[in-house]
C-alpha cells in the first residue's frame, strides 16, 4: 500500500504514472514482465474475459478474478487495484472485507450505478466516507465521476463531485472522459490530489507516450486504459487467427 501510495506523488508533470489493466492472470504476469510497477484492473475488460457486459459481472466471480490476477503478481510484489464497477449495492464494511480478502490494495468506485444513472454525489460522498473509515490506511480509493460519459460536460459538475469525494477521503479521483483541457480547468477549480485520466491503447509506441507526456503535463497524475488493453489484444488474436 505504501508503495501504490507513494507512486501518485512527487512525480514530475511529464511522468505521469502509467497502470495497465489486466484481465486475468496471464496479461497481469505479462505486463510486470514488461516493467510495469504496479497495475489496475479493468471493471469493463475483466467482464469481458468472464462473458460479461460491462457492469453485470457478478460479484463474487470479480473477486475471484481479482484474487487470481494478485495471485500471479504477488510473489514478484507488485500491487494490484481492482476496478469494482459501482460496489455492488454491498455495505462498505463488508466491501472492504471482500476486497482486502483478495490481496488487492485499492479499488476503483463509479459514481453511476444500474442503468448508468448517476448517483447523488452527496450520498455517494457519505458512503466514500464510510469505505475510507472501514479501510483505514489499508485501500487506497479511486473514486470515478461519470458525468462526461453520462452526458453531463459541465466541468463545473466534475469538480464538484471530485472535492466531495477527495473530502470524503478518496485518495484519487477519475473522471473517465473528461476531454484533457478541462484538466487545467479542474486543478484551477481546487482538484488536488491525484487525478487518474484513461487513454487509448490504440496507435504505435512513441505517439502513446507522447500522450501521455501531454495528459501529465495538463494535470493527470495516473493514465489508466480501461478495457482498451484487452481489445487491442483481442484484435490482434482475431487477425492471427484468420
């Protein structure tokens, strides 16, 4: 944990830290044999390896999942945050119970729930609040603003979300398709702490990294994929096999 923490901090605007998403055991190993410090699953891209749309895989099979792709990496001690969809509807403390037990030192949390509807960012805060107090020090917590993908592009509507979540105790705050100059726009709001930003997998080696130079030096902190590393993978398998 100290460990995942540290990494989100002191880091130079153009080295932003990057976590690829494994979907199972295999591209987990395969991505700390590439030099990667630590790794953030993929809600979206585990379901996928499992038959699942995003956000119906059922609980206990994504923690089973989670706890496999710790497995692997464990030994070669590289943590792991595992992208829990919404929570499950499941009580903070038994939330907490269910993730530490799979070895998984942070999650991600949305803030939409069933049928991609927001949630109440107050009420959303609160439960944030009571995920922190049953954790302690021990997860660090990602928390999610769906407003750009849930067709709200006011920024003034991020921020406030992500100040409730960073009040309630989250240790970094994601608002997935949020376009990058609204980074600049969010830091000016008074976003502080660490902010994670999804980029694409798609395109050759040098132009990634210049994205990602570019997202840190606009304000990101973490780059994260979704399940974009999963289906460039995919089309690859399905180009070899034909």
């Amino acid at each position: 944990m100290d460990v995942f923490r540290a990494l989100h901090h002191g880091r130079s605007p153009d080295d932003p830290l990057v976590l690829p998403g494994p979907w199972d055991a295999a591209s987990a190993r395969a991505f700390v044999t590439a030099g990667f410090p630590a790794l953030a699953t993929p809600g979206a891209g585990v379901a996928a390896s499992l038959g699942y749309e995003d956000g119906r895989t059922p609980p206990a099979e994504m923690f089973a999942a989670v706890a496999r792709i710790v497995r692997a990496v464990r030994p070669l001690g590289v943590p792991v945050s595992a992208d829990i969809d919404d929570g499950y509807g499941l009580p903070a403390a038994e939330l907490v119970e269910r993730l530490l037990g799979t070895g998984a030192i942070g999650c991600n949390l949305d803030d939409s729930g069933p049928g991609k509807v927001l949630k109440d960012p107050r009420r959303h805060a609160d439960w944030l609040a009571e995920i922190r107090a049953s954790a302690g020090d021990r997860l660090f917590l990602n928390a999610r603003v769906d407003t750009f993908v849930r067709g709200v592009p006011y920024v003034g509507a991020a921020i406030e979300r992500a100040l409730l979540y960073e009040a309630a105790g989250a240790d970094c705050v994601y608002p997935i398709g949020a376009p990058p100059a609204t980074l600049p726009v969010m830091r000016a709001g008074g976003v502080k702490g660490p902010v994670n930003m999804v980029a694409s997998a798609a395109g050759p080696a040098n132009v990634l990294r210049d994205g990602f130079r570019e997202l840190g030096e606009l304000g990101a902190t973490r780059i994260t994929f979704g399940p974009g590393l999963l289906l460039r993978t995919t089309t690859a398998l399905t180009d070899l096999g034909r």
